[in-house]
C-alpha cells in the first residue's frame, strides 16, 4: 500500500537508523538570495503558469518576474502587514490578505482595478482563497462560514452561495488544483473536507491548534496533512483510509506545503532550514539550511514543476533554488540589496478599487450549523434574507428590434427599445422601458383615406410604447450567461403617417394597450430575444431584438 500507519517508535527508530542516509543537509547557496530586507517576509506564492511568483513585504504585495528575477508590480494596498498572498488558477489574478482584515483581489495583467473584501471583529478575515477559476472567491462570509462569492459578469457584482455553517471561527481555507475539494480549518480544530461541486462533507479531522500549520490538501486533492501536536504531522487519504505519520523533534514552526506534483511535503523546522519528504518512499528526501544565522522561514512554495523552492524568512531574505542541486534558479540580473532599493522606483499599481464585495451580515437567521455528516450547500433562492444576495447594480437595456406585423401592407417595423433593469432580487428581475418603431408600407398598400380634402396614400406606420416589465433569470457563472423570460405590459399609440404629400402632413392616430412574452440570452454585455406581442390595434404580431446592456452602477 502506499500508505501504511507508522507507530511513533517504529517511525522513530528507522528515522534515527537511516537518517544520515536518506537525506544530506544543504546550505542554501548564497546566489540563490533573490533580496534581501529588513522587513519580514510573512508570505510567498507561485503561479500555476510559473511566469510570476509574489512576497509579501510588510504592507506591500511584491510580483516578481520568474525568469528574470526583476519586480513586475509593488502593490500598495493594506494599511497592516500582509499575512497571504495566493493566486488565482489562470494566474492572471493575485489575491492578498492583510491584518487590516481586507481581502484584495487584483489582475497581474492589465490595470483594470481590484475587488475588495472588508472584514469586522464579526466577521474576521482570517484566510481566503480564489475557488479554482479567475474570478471566484472563497471567503468567511460570517467568521464561521465559508462562502463562496462569485460575480454576475455583466454586472460587476457578486453573489454569494454558503457552502459550509461551522459553530466555530474560521482560521484556513485550502483548495485543490481543479477547485473541486475544499479543506476549511476551524478554531476549535476540526478540518472538514468539502466538495464543492456536491456540497457534501467527505471527512472531518482534528488538528492541533496550538501549531502555526494549517491543515492542507494536496493539489490533486488525495491527501491532506495537518498537525496532531508538537512534533508530529499526519498525512491522511482524503478518504481516512490511508495514514501515517511524520515524526520530528524539529516539528515545523511556521511553513509547510505539498509540493505542485503531490509528491513531496516541505516543512519549516526551529533551526531555520527546510526540510522536504518524499511521501513515496517515506522518507526524507533534502534539508536544507537557510544562509543566515538566527533565522527562520515563513512561507514556502513550490514552482509548478516542483523542481524549483520558493521561500521568504523572518529577517527579509527572499530565495529561490533548484530543488535537486541547490543551484540559482533566478537568473538574479542586480545584487539582492540593491533589489531592495529599486523598490520605491517601480511603477506601482494605483488602480482603485471597482467592486466591494459585501459580505453576509452574522444573523441568527444564517441557519443551524451543520453536523459532520451534513454538507448540502445552500443554494441562492427568492427567499433568503437580502444579505444572502447582494444588491446587484441596475442595467440600462439598448435594442434594436424588428416586429413582424402580419399584414400584407406592412410586412414588418423596425426600431429602437431602451429599458432599465435591475438586479437585486436575482432570480427575479424588473424594470420599465420604451419603445419607438416604424414600418414603411408596402407597395400593394389598399388603404386610401381622405383629409381635408387630400388623399392618404401609402402612409408609414409609427408605433411608440412604454411599458413595465417583469421576469426571471438565471445566470451560469462557468460561460458567463444569463438566460431570461420576462412579460411586458403597457400602453402607446400607432399613428399612420403621409410623408408623400409635398406641402402637408396627414395623420391618422390610434390608441393602444400591449403585451409582450418574452424569452432571450445574454453573453457579457450582448443579449438577443425573441416573442410575441398582443397589440390591441394591430392584433397579435411576433418580435424579435438584439442589443447591448450599459450598467450603471448601484
């Protein structure tokens, strides 16, 4: 099996016997120090796509360069130190969590703003991660729920499904590659393996909770590891099948990660080194001593490749190394201090922030919490509580339309509809709107009519309405579309009018009441639709329209 439960001596006496053997211990190489601060480096992350990795310095959300070791961004943020920085699974976002209790959320790639997440004492911050695509945010959405938020593209604003109600605060989040398994750490030590796609809870574990490791999952969503007390880690099948445990009198203090592939864990120990296992062979596979004396790591990550080990220390040093030989991995193009120094010359990211997230309010309404064997998600319905679903921004509707009259005389019209919508009761939507339309008459026109003495012959047929409307709708995050049916009820006029005659203007007005059955699709900001309308003068007559939505804020 690969796995197999290890008592605590057994594991203890083939550590001691075999030790000197399994691994070699490696001072990091001077040329593999990226920078060196003063300043702590709290936190550090890589790109799925490898091309960029972060650090987080102080208040400060650094973006490096992976092949040239140059800083791309300095993102200036938070008001407290930044405690995570994490990105999303594209790697075109990168997300911070600062000790001001706010979430940022930023694109590496274009200056297109952020997306900010602002906790209370009710509702503390204590972790977040992006929920396996570029947009979607985990949060705890009230300290002791983890919730996922994810945007109405077309609005710009986000909407909220509970995925878990704990009795206990939050205090990690953990999530694998494909986004499918969520691995939620509480205060009270429980861990609970969730997946997302189903809501269910898989598997609730205990933790050690006087240990600065957090429990995780590794990316391929098989295994976690968490701590059971001060010197041992253990390393479960996500289906609690398969354990074992990884003893050590140097139990990691700060940092530890699975690597990329699933096959090593790396672990920070008192003395200030690494230390990396294989989980394969069960044993240890290098450790490494960080070049610096009275100093330890806080944050490690692994390159996509797993070859290559990012890590940031308490005393300012940001390295990079090969994992297999202990050579540079950056190819460093300055000296690490004077990386330092270049910083307040980078051009900095000011992009404001274009959408806050509104987090769920602590209610005793939010609903009983669920037992171990409980998982099954909220979904978001008309009536929850409003916090459950964010205020939605309004829309202004732009069409152009063609209505076929079903008339000999006039085959069809053509106009222009404007409406507004709005959005704060998804999946529910309502508005008012208007019309104006015009159909030139065909050349077997019968209608002929007298005006002060003057023939109307072949007149054009104006049609202007305005109208409230109604519907429902349903939004597909994955492909960004809205699919919509609404009615329509109004009022207007159909005037015919002479624009033959040279010298005067004749016309013939009618009143009209109408209503409409619509049903349509909306891609981003397009959307086309199509039905029928009973118009009172003209009878039933079928439309059609195409056009775009402006939004227009809160």
């Amino acid at each position: 099996m690969f796995f197999r439960r290890l008592s605590l001596v057994g594991f203890s006496a083939l550590f001691m016997a075999a030790g000197s053997l399994s691994f070699s211990q490696e001072k990091i190489n001077q040329n593999c120090i990226i920078a060196k601060s003063g300043e702590e480096i709290s936190s550090v992350a890589w790109s799925q796509d490898g091309k960029f990795f972060a650090s987080a310095w102080n208040n400060d959300v650094v973006l490096w360069d992976s092949e040239s070791g140059k800083i791309k961004e300095i993102y200036r943020e938070h008001t407290k130190a930044v405690k995570k920085v994490h990105f999303s699974k594209g790697g075109n976002r990168l997300l911070s969590l600062g000790h001001d209790n706010i979430v940022v959320m930023r694109d590496i790639t274009s200056s297109s703003g952020t997306i900010r997440a602002v906790g209370t004492d009710l509702q503390p911050m204590n972790d977040a991660v992006f929920a396996g695509d570029n947009t979607s945010v985990i949060l705890p959405g009230d300290g002791g729920s983890a919730t996922l938020y994810f945007p109405l593209r077309l609005t710009n604003q986000f909407i909220s499904k509970k995925l878990l109600k704990t009795d206990s605060v939050i205090t990690s989040f953990d999530l694998s590659y494909d986004g499918s398994m969520l691995l939620c750490g509480t205060q009270e030590g429980k861990a609970y393996l969730l997946n997302i796609n189903d809501g269910s809870i898989k598997k609730v574990f205990s933790f050690y909770t006087a240990s600065e490791i957090h429990p995780r999952i590794s990316p391929d969503g098989k295994f976690i590891f968490y701590p059971v007390d001060n010197q041992r880690l253990e390393v479960s099948s996500t289906d609690g099948s398969k354990s074992f445990t990884i003893e050590d009198s140097d139990f990691p203090v700060k940092a530890a990660s699975f690597s990329s592939d699933g096959t090593f864990i790396a672990y920070a120990v008192k003395n200030g080194g690494i230390k990396i296992f294989n989980l394969k062979s069960k044993s240890f596979h290098h450790f490494f001593i960080i070049p610096s004396s009275h100093d330890h790591v806080n944050s490690i990550a692994f390159s996509p490749n797993s070859k290559k080990m990012l890590a940031g220390t308490e005393k300012g040093l940001l390295l990079c190394w090969n994992i297999s030989n202990n050579t540079r991995a950056i190819k460093n193009q300055q000296a690490p201090e004077e990386v330092i120094k270049s910083q307040n010359d980078t051009v900095k990211n000011d992009a404001s922030p274009i959408t806050d997230i509104l987090l769920n309010q602590t209610s005793e309404e939010s609903g009983e919490s669920l037992s171990a064997h409980e998982g099954e998600s909220e979904e978001i319905s008309s009536n929850k509580p409003e916090t459950e679903i964010q205020n939605l921004k309004n829309a202004l509707e732009v069409s152009l339309l063609v209505t076929s009259l079903n008339e000999d005389y006039y085959h069809s019209s053509f106009g222009l509809s404007a409406a507004w919508k709005s959005y704060k009761r998804l999946p529910f939507c309502y508005g008012a709107g208007a019309e104006f339309s015009f159909a030139p008459s065909a050349n077997d026109y019968p209608y002929t009519t007298s005006y002060d003495g003057i023939e109307l012959n072949n007149p054009w047929l104006y049609r202007a309405h305005i109208y409230a409307q109604a519907g429902l709708g349903h939004y597909i995050k994955e492909y960004n579309l809205l699919f919509f049916c609404e009615g329509r009820l109004g009022f207007g006029g159909n005037i015919l009018f002479n624009n033959e005659l040279t010298y005067r203007r004749t016309s013939k007005p009618t009143f009209c009441f109408l209503a409409d059955a619509l049903a349509g699709i909306q891609w981003k900001a397009l959307n086309i639709y199509a039905g029928s309308e009973f118009d009172s003068s003209l009878g039933f007559i079928v439309k059609a329209g195409a056009g775009v939505v402006i939004h227009l804020g809160n």
